[in-house]
C-alpha cells in the first residue's frame, strides 16, 4: 500500500520512484556526514581515521556528498589536526581534500580556503611516501580546474617539493607528482615557468625511457605543458636532449605513450623552423608518419596535426614531410577515420603541405586527394568546422597546382565556390600548353567549362573567356550549349543545290 501511494505521489509530480528513492537516500547520507562530524575528535585515533575515510568516501561519490561535507564544517577541523596526527590519518585526510577538490572549481576553492595548502605543504616534506602521494593527489586535484588555483598552488610553495617528488623512488609518487607538475603548467606561460624555474625539466626528461607505462604518460604530458606556451620554453625542453629517445614513446604498446609522444613533438614543432628542422634532422617526421600508418583514432590525432605544422612553416620543411611519404597515411585518415575533428585535421594538414609551390601541389593533386576533399566538402553529413577545413585545403592546393588531369575531375562536381579556383587554374595553364590544349577538348574539359553558369563580368566569367581565348572561334561554338540544335536547324532549311 505505502508502495503503491508513493508511485502515485511520484507520478503526479512528475518524478520517477526511482528518483525518489536517490532523494532519499541523498538525505539519508547527508545526516551520516553531521554524524560523523564528531567522530573526528574522537580520543581513538583509529575511530577519527575510520570517521574521515568515511568523509572522504562520502565526498567522492558525488557533488552533492562534496557539498555537505563542506557545508558541515569539516575542512577547517581536518585541516587543523592534520599535522599532529599519525601518517595513517594524514593519507586519510589527504584523500578527504582530494574527493572534495575533484568535483568543481568552486569546492577546490573551498579548500584552499580552509587552509588545507599549508597543511598539504607540510605533508609533502613527511617521511612516508604514501603521505606524500595524498597531498600530491590533493595539490592536483585543486591545480588542474583554473589559473587562479594553480597560482594558490604555487604561492604555497608545493612545486620545489613537487621536483623532489618526482626524484623519489616510489613509482606511484613520481607518477602524481609528475601529472601534478603538467596540471599546473597547462595554464600559463608564467606558471610554466615557475615549474621550469624550479628544474623540472631535467628531471622529467631523465624519465622518458623508464618502462613504466604510466610514468612516461604523465612525463610527456608535463614536458608537453610546458612547451606548448612559447618557443623558449618549447627550447628550454628540446635544450634536456629529449630527442631522439622521446621517438622511441611512438612505437610503445600503450596508447596513451604514443599520443603525448606524439603531442609533445608538436607542441614543440609548431612554434619555428629553426625547431621544426631539428625535428626533421633527428628522425622526427619520419617516426610521426610510420605512427599515423600504424595506429587508429584519436591517437593519430597530435601526430597529424604535428605534419601540419612542420609543412606550414617553409618550402623545404613541406617537402621534407612528402619526401618522408608523409602524404598517404594523410589521405587514408581522409578515408578510414569516422571522427570528423580528425578528417578536419588531416585535410587542413594536406592544405599546408600543397600549398607552398606547384611541385608540393602536385605531389599531393597525385595522391588523389582533391576528389576526397571535394567529396568531404559537399557531404552533408560532415560537421561545419570539417567543410571549412577542406574547403580551405582544396583552395590551398588548387592555387598552386598546374598538374591538369587532377583537376579535370572535379570539373563535373565542384560547386561554384570550388569550381572558380579550378577554372582559375585552367586559364593560368592552357595559354601557354598546346598540348594541355588539345587534351582539355578531347577529354570533355571544354564542353564542361562552356556549360558553366558565371555572371557577367565575374571572375569566374573572365576565366572562362581567358579559356575561350585559347581556341578558334568555332571550336568554342561547337562546344557550346544548344550548338548541336543550331545545326540541325541549318540543316532542316538548308536547301540542297541539284
């Protein structure tokens, strides 16, 4: 009966019995948290270090757990005894911050309002590595949501500990340590530089070749972080001799190594070409180019864009990706890959290669990429941001591109927007190659152009009359439109002479 009315009750109010139920038990775990609130005062040290892992539980299941915990005015007496406690507590009273801190930018706030950075602080100098990995989780949790919490994290004077952190044996320890260091400098170039200052570097590029997988995760995050910001920084880390060993992250079996590998290299090619060329000298491209071809996803992703940079910086840094066959595993992320973020970032990586000569353009006009692109431009299931980039990439590449029988497909499916850079190109080339000529007639090039709409006194208008102007005045009439009519008319009144 009791069941029977509250599905009523629920269903007249639009709330699910399952709803209610959360609710209730939402209620029934806050009024735990009042209760445990006293337990941490407790004369047992054993009952105040059970009552806070109860918090700390309590907290990381949800926000809304996090919130009462707060509300109940537990930081400020956590934090208070944190010092005086035994280690086992300390690492309770850690996790308590961290559960809290994860959840939002405004409850880490909360915590650094209570006072807890100092107390971290002092913890980060304890003797027992497993206090001392609590407060770096801690310290992460807080640096990771904003600017204005990492900087809190600096003021307190965690990142000099933070460095001898990572030094210490313990595996677990350097690994938050490290992920500590990459959350902090992610934000800035001058909270970047305070972890450079404090000789992160170094150390973390000591650690690249340690085979545990989840240390070199968060070294290439961190070292990645860094160098992200400006070319100096970005030096400062190549200056650690992270090359060629950071190469050999590109070829491990975890996925995870493969991408920040792959996105520190980045991260370091797209600030100049002074760095970009020291990429290519050391094997980079190559390595990021056989990475692409082996591997799926969004693990592609750092690797692809990274081509794009070294492309876009000159002549000869564009050639050197071709040269290194870097233009298929470009294509075939065109072809195979289902997220449209990646296809946009290969298309715009082959506008960067083709755009710089005719020779760059033809070497990527000949691996049959335009078809792909236009066919991806005009698609109407691809995202906005995935049309702009081919769109882009194929105007890149046709402005520069004289290699004929590639464009001469697009001439039947090119929308208007395309089609005036390909005519454009068209009209550059046929004045000045009698050959070129006379295979644009035989292959239906000029019938086509005559069948194109252009409004008077457009560009593309003046492409095609610069096209017209290439060949007799009958030529162009036989190709015309309507032109076959016209001479069955003639032929209709021609009278026979007998």
């Amino acid at each position: 009966m009791v069941k029977n009315s509250q599905q009523r009750y629920s269903s007249a109010n639009f709330i699910s019995a399952e709803h209610l139920d959360f609710l209730h038990v939402l209620i029934t775990w806050k009024s735990v948290v009042s209760l445990l609130r006293p337990l941490l005062l407790d004369v047992v040290p054993s009952v105040r270090q059970t009552a806070a892992l109860g918090l700390g539980r309590l907290a990381d299941y949800n926000v809304d757990l996090a919130e009462a915990v707060v509300k109940a005015g537990i930081l400020p007496q956590l934090v208070r005894s944190l010092p005086e406690e035994n280690r086992y507590y300390k690492k309770t009273a850690a996790f308590v911050l961290r559960a809290i801190a994860k959840h939002s930018p405004q409850l880490a706030q909360a915590v650094v309002q209570s006072g807890a950075l100092e107390t971290l602080v002092i913890c980060l100098e304890d003797f027992d590595p497993g206090v001392k990995e609590g407060a770096c989780w801690a310290f992460d949790y807080i640096a990771r949501h904003n600017p204005e919490l990492s900087q809190a994290v600096v003021e307190a004077g965690a990142v000099p500990l933070l460095v001898l952190c990572i030094q210490e044996p313990e595996i677990a320890l350097k690994r938050i340590a490290a992920s500590t260091l990459s959350d902090i400098s992610k934000h800035s170039p001058e909270l970047a530089q305070t972890v450079v200052d404090a000789g992160a570097i170094a150390h973390l590029a000591q650690m690249i070749p340690n085979p545990d997988a989840k240390l070199k995760r968060q070294v290439l995050s961190a070292l990645s972080q860094i160098a992200k910001h400006s070319v100096d920084l970005a030096e400062l880390v190549v200056e650690a001799e992270i090359f060629p060993v950071v190469l050999t992250c590109l070829k491990d079996s975890d996925e995870y190594v493969k991408k920040n590998g792959a996105t520190l290299i980045r991260e370091i090619a797209k600030h100049s070409p002074e760095l970009s060329q020291l990429i290519v000298n050391s094997g980079g491209v190559a390595a990021v180019i056989d990475c692409i071809g082996r591997c799926r996803g969004t693990v592609r992703l750092p690797g692809i864009m990274m081509l794009g940079y070294v492309a876009a910086h000159s002549e000869n840094l564009s050639m050197a990706v071709i040269v290194s066959k870097g233009i298929p595993p470009l294509c075939a992320c065109l072809i195979e890959e289902h997220e449209d973020h990646i296809k946009a970032a290969a298309a715009w990586a082959l506008g960067q290669i083709g755009r710089h000569t005719a020779e760059h353009a033809r070497h990527v006009a000949g691996a049959n990429v335009l078809p792909t692109l236009l066919d991806i431009y005009v698609d109407t299931r691809s995202s906005e941001d995935l049309k702009m980039k081919a769109k882009k990439a194929l105007k890149n590449i046709l402005q520069k591109c004289t290699h004929l029988p590639a464009l001469e497909p697009l001439l039947h499916d090119a929308p208007p927007s395309i089609m005036k850079h390909i005519i454009g190109q068209f009209s550059k080339v046929l004045p000045h190659d009698s050959k070129a000529r006379r295979l644009f007639v035989t292959t239906g090039g000029l019938k086509k152009v005559q069948e194109i709409k252009a409004d008077p006194g457009s560009l593309l208008q003046e492409y095609i009359n610069t096209i017209n102007n290439c060949y007799p005045e009958e030529i162009v009439r036989f190709y015309s439109p309507g032109y076959s009519e016209i001479l069955l008319e003639r032929v209709e009144s021609y009278q026979p002479v007998l």
